[in-house]
C-alpha cells in the first residue's frame, strides 16, 4: 500500500471540494433550510404541527443531507470520470493498487457527508426558533452512527456511481432518491408507520431509515425510536454490502 | 539502465464491446451504447471480439518501438495490456522483471502512458494535473513544482498553464498528455497514437521531443497507423493486424522483404492467364498477384522503366491497359503486400 499515492488523491479531492466550496454548501444546504422552513417553522408556528414535531424533523433533516452529499461527492465524479473522457485513468495509473482508488473515494466521500451534516445542525436550529430539544447526552453513540451514516452514503454513493452512466443520472433521481427520501423515516418516526404494517417492514430495506432513526435516536432520544445498538448493527451490515458491492464494481468498471 | 518489455502469447477476447480507445477509430467519440434490456440477453452469449489472438514480442531497452497497424487491429488493446488497463485473456506481459497482471504496483512505477484521447483531469488547471501526478509518484513539493515548470516551458503552455484544460484546444491537450506522462521520468513511456489530430508543427515538436526523451535512455513504445511516422521515428516496428502479428523488424528490414520493393498497381479492361504469364516474363518483376475484377498487383525491383514491357505484354495478350499507379518501397506496401489491402482501408 502507497499511502503517499493515498494521501495525494485525498488532496486532490479536498482540492476540488475547496475550489467548488461555495457551490457545494448552497447545494448541500439550501433544501435542508427549505424544508426545515416550512416543516419545522410555517407548519409548527402556525399550529397546524406540534412544536415537539421539530424534535422529530431535525435528526431527519441530518440524515437525508448527509445522505445525499455523499451519494452525490462519490457517484458524481465517478460516473462523469468514468465516461468516455476516463479522466479517472491518472489515477489508475498511479502506483498503487486500483481497489484503494475506490477506498481513498469512499473516504473523502464521508468526509464530505459528515461535513454537510455538521453544517446543517446549527442552521437548522437557526431556522427553526424555538421549541427545538436536541440531546447531546449520547457523544459516543452520535459518533459512531454519524461515522456509519456517512459511510453509508459514500459506499451507496459507490456502488451506484459504478452501476449506472451519465444517461440514467436523472432516472436514478427520480426512481431511487425521490422514494428514498420518503420512505426514509425523515420526516417521521419509524412508529409512526404502525398503521401501515406491510409498509412499515417494506421501508426497512431503504437504508436511509436506519440513518433517520439512528440520529433521532442519539439527538432526540425523548421521540419513539428503533434502539440505537440495534440501529448500529443493521448500519454496519449495510455498509459492509455496500462497501464489497461498490469495490467489485469498481475494480470491474477499472478495467477493460 | 533501461527497461525493456516482454510480451508472451498475448490473447485478448472481449466479451463486451471492447473500450472505445481500443475499439479504435482515433478520435471518434463513439460511446459505447448499452444494450436494451431484450438484445442484452442474446448478445451476451454472441458477443466475442477477438482483439489479440498470441502476440509474442520483445522490446529492446531503450529503443523506439513502433506498432503499427489499421484502426481495430489490436494495437490499443496491447499497450493496454502492458498499462494494466486491460485483463488479458490468457499470456503474459512484462516491463522490465516485472509481470505486469501480478506485480502491477512496480510496473506502474516504471512506466508513463500518452492515452489515445486526452485524459485530463478536467476538476484542475493544466499546472495543478502535472504537480498532482507527480505527487501520485510520491515526488516531494520542491520536486514537482521544478519538474512542472520545466515541462509547462517545453511543451509551450506557459500562457495557459493556470487555466482549467476544459477550454484546451485538441493539441494542447496532447501536449498536456505527454507532458503528465513525462512527469514522473518513466523509464517506458507509451503512446497511444500521438499524433493523431495534431497539427504538423505539433507533430514535428512531438518527434523531436520523443527523440530526445530516447536519448535519455528511455525505452519508448508507440502506435500509429501513419506510415511516415513509423518509418521516421522507430528503430524497430511490428506489424499487426486483427490481432496477430505479421511483421517484424527495422523499417529497412521490412521494406527490403517485399518482394522487388516497387509496387505497380495495374487496371486493365480484363484479366486473363496470356496476360499474366507475359507479366511475369518481364525482366525485373518478382511477383504477380491478380486482383479482382480487373486490375493486378506487380511486384518489382524498378518501377517507371517497366512500363514499356508491361504495354507490351498487355498488347500481346489482347487486353488494353487503363491505369497504372507506381509506388516506391514503403511500409504501406508491405502493410498491402501481406494483408491484401491498405493501411486506410
């Protein structure tokens, strides 16, 4: 293993998120401020929501921001590196084996998605006023489900990055993140779905419950919620598929 | 020191559309179109290109080694062999000791690759490509930035080297190719069809600049299918054509085995045996091939002093010469000679 090989793509890629900052933080953002306006102010302040809703809203709002900054800081570049101009090939052809390729994007991918959610926790509360009861009581815990959920969405964000090419972008949008997004327990809790039993279990294949329910669990622990230990578990599993789908299609996409 | 390349029995069978870089063409920007979800089916079991069927060869250190060949016949898939960018199917590569498929890390140190489309890492500036492929090979901050410098002079992009290369001219662009190659100081340095779509000047520039890179004692492979940059530039050539090799040595070689050297393509308004048999009693033709419908391929020590002989023959055979094109030794000769058909074709 060549960790300057490493470290150098790490740079190139902090680099590029530096030189495309102000772009990247309007992206990753302006829809959680959107939706954390109308839902956790217009909708509580005009009494239509609970306040304590804003409680529910919050760590959702963390997860679905984390979760697309890093399906899109990996599967992007990815997918328009790996098309005909195969910018990608520098770096393949850089001395080091071509699976850490995949890895030194993973990891950059998560240091994209922590950064994102780290930016939305203060704004948010910005946004939302008062009413807002977030529990810090957990350091450890948030911590690892933090580091899961962004890695989940860097590995998800590779595995799709090597799945699909540049024509299906807009179709991945509308097939695979539109529905992620609200069957992913965000804008409630997972109980909440007890009414629709079928669909209660049926969402629990979309991974980004478990970042939703994780994250209520660790900063809003007075809302109903899966158990963390159990959250923690199922996100590790999840990420380990990702991970080992993601490499093999990476390696395989690699070369020819 | 030098490091030379061993390639043994190199087969290579696509059983998906092979990569359009491969898939030759120079710089059509065919994209590879995915099957529909019907066609996928069949076309998996149907589809097979044979692109390498058992090259063997051996690259001198420090030589100019040429592959030379028409679009599709092979020659991007074994740089891509050699590069570790395409899996052979069966065979072996190597650069220097190095086994290309099990010790790819050593190889890839070694060696520096002029992809036949411009590769650029369009997120950077042109000096920003070179500075972080040098740090790829591990070369210090001090290092790069001199190195960097020294490349963006020489290959004249000194105006535009803090720009981002998406607005890059198609020569730039291969100029910043081979400058990132050249980056790292490997000791083999492959080009993929180099002068494809350049200029003439740049291509005069990009000659002087492999040579002198050669002088270093650096080993070079190239490709082309432009006979008169093979015939200049390399010490030794291999022919190739649909995956096979067939031919090999220096241009001088090459040329001398065909058989005369002079290639006269005749056109008749028909061919018969009487007419032949006259051909080949001409002094000085070595060789007559007839080629459908009409015409006939002579092989022959001299070319213009011929033509007497031949209107003569024709005369006496019955059949009335229409066209005669005379060509001098040359690799595209041979290329016809042992393929039946032209480099362009």
């Amino acid at each position: 293993m060549n960790w300057k090989t490493f470290y150098a793509m790490l740079s190139r890629d902090g680099h590029v998120a530096r030189r495309n900052l102000v772009p990247m933080l309007m992206q990753n953002l302006l829809q959680p401020m959107l939706l954390t306006f109308v839902f956790g102010r217009v909708l509580t302040t005009s009494g239509m929501m609970q306040m304590s809703y804003k409680n529910v809203l919050l760590p959702g709002i963390i997860a679905i921001s984390m979760v697309l900054s890093g399906i899109q800081a990996v599967a992007m570049p990815l997918i328009a590196e790996f098309q005909f101009t195969r910018e990608i090939e520098d770096r393949l052809l850089a001395p080091m084996e071509m699976h850490w390729l995949a890895v030194e994007k993973v990891i950059a991918g998560m240091i994209q998605a922590i950064v994102s959610g780290l930016v939305v926790i203060p704004a948010a509360w910005l946004v939302m006023g008062k009413g807002l009861n977030l529990s810090f009581e957990h350091p450890v815990e948030f911590v690892v489900v933090c580091l899961l959920v962004s890695l989940l969405s860097s590995a998800g964000g590779l595995t799709l990055g090597c799945s699909i090419g540049q024509t299906q972008i807009g179709l991945m949008f509308s097939m695979v993140v539109a529905p992620m997004m609200m069957f992913g327990c965000a804008y409630y809790p997972w109980s909440a779905l007890a009414a629709f039993p079928g669909l209660q279990y049926a969402v629990l294949i979309n991974p980004l419950v478990y970042a939703s329910e994780g994250l209520r669990g660790t900063l809003a622990p007075q809302v109903p919620h899966i158990p963390t230990l159990l959250i923690i578990a199922s996100l590790a599993v999840i990420d380990t598929v990702l991970l080992v789908v993601g490499l093999k299609k990476f390696t395989k996409k690699a070369v020819s | 020191m030098g490091i030379g390349i061993r390639i043994e029995e190199l087969r290579k069978v696509y059983d998906s559309p092979p990569p359009s870089a491969a898939r030759g063409g120079g710089f059509s920007f065919t994209p590879t179109r995915s099957a529909g979800p019907k066609e996928k089916k069949d076309k998996k079991k149907k589809m097979e290109v044979v692109a390498l069927n058992g090259i063997s060869l051996e690259i001198q250190a420090g030589e100019i080694f040429g592959l030379l060949g028409p679009n599709g016949a092979g020659k991007s898939t074994t740089i891509g062999i050699l590069t570790t960018r395409t899996v052979p199917t069966s065979g072996r590569a190597f650069i220097g000791e190095y086994d290309v498929w099990k010790q790819q890390v050593n190889a890839k140190l070694l060696i520096g690759v002029v992809p036949q489309r411009p590769n650029l890492d369009f997120a950077l500036t042109a000096r920003e490509i070179l500075t972080f492929h040098g740090a790829y090979f591990g070369q210090s901050a001090k290092e790069r930035n001199r190195r960097a410098d020294e490349l963006i002079e020489k290959f004249k992009l000194n105006d535009r080297a803090d720009h981002m290369v998406r607005g890059f001219s198609g020569g730039m662009m291969q100029r910043l190719s081979i400058a990132r190659a050249m980056m790292h100081d490997p000791e083999v340095l492959f080009l993929d069809e180099p002068s494809a779509g350049l200029d003439p000047q740049t291509r005069l520039l990009l000659w002087e600049v492999i040579r002198e890179y050669n002088k270093l004692g650096k080993t070079i492979v190239l490709t082309t299918h432009y006979m008169d940059e093979a015939d200049s530039l390399c010490e030794r050539l291999a022919i190739i054509d649909h995956g096979v090799i067939i031919a090999k040595g220096t241009p001088q070689e090459l040329k001398a085995s065909i058989p005369g050297g002079y290639l006269l393509r005749l056109r008749f308004d028909r061919v018969n045996d009487e007419l032949l048999k006259q051909l080949r009693a001409i002094s000085g033709v070595t060789e007559v091939r007839p080629k459908e419908p009409s015409s006939t391929d002579v092989y022959a020590d001299r070319g213009g002093t011929l033509i007497s002989g031949i209107v003569n023959s024709a005369q006496a055979a019955g059949v009335e010469l229409r066209d005669v094109s005379i060509s001098e030794p040359s690799l595209e000769n041979l290329f016809l000679h042992h393929t039946g058909r032209s480099l362009r074709d």
